[in-house]
C-alpha cells in the first residue's frame, strides 16, 4: 500500500519516472494476492498517475480494469466509485 500513496504523491510532484516504478511495484504486489477489491482500487490510483502524466487512454484503461474488478466482486457501488474518481480526472 504505501507504493501506491508514494506513487500517487511523485506523480502529483511532476515525478512520473518514480511514480511509474512504484506503481508497477504496487501493481505486481497486488497481482500476487486475491484481493479484488485492493486491486480494483489500486487502479483508481493507477489512472490517477496516467492522467497526471497526461496519459488518458491508460487513466480510462486503469478505470475501466478497475469498474470490471468492482463488478467481478459483487461490488454494487463500483459503477458510482469509479464514476466519482473519473469526475476528477477529466475522463469518461
């Protein structure tokens, strides 16, 4: 987890480089455990990081990944979580 806040955080800073590498680190610890749901938000924050590094079709591909794990869980309120950090981000 605190790959993700650091990584959120470099890329909030102007620092992609590092918040590239410590995402894909929270990405490929996440892909280890069975978590969906720690998964599904770990890629709210991964479109975050995308759209900060002004790179859309990733931040919608994040959100999409992320809507699908939400619905894969039994999440009911996945569509509006995912809604409300797209909102933010400028992307559909």
């Amino acid at each position: 987890m605190w790959r993700t806040v650091e990584a959120v955080l470099a890329a909030r800073e102007g620092r992609k480089e590092d918040a590239d590498r410590l995402i894909g680190d929270a990405v490929a610890w996440a892909d280890r455990s069975d978590d969906v749901m720690e998964r599904a938000e770990l890629c709210l924050d991964e479109a975050e990081i995308h759209y900060l590094a002004r790179r859309d079709d990733e931040a919608d591909a994040a959100l999409d990944r992320a809507r699908e794990l939400f619905e894969r869980k039994g999440a009911t309120v996945g569509d509006a979580i995912v809604d409300r950090h797209a909102v933010p981000l400028d992307v559909d």
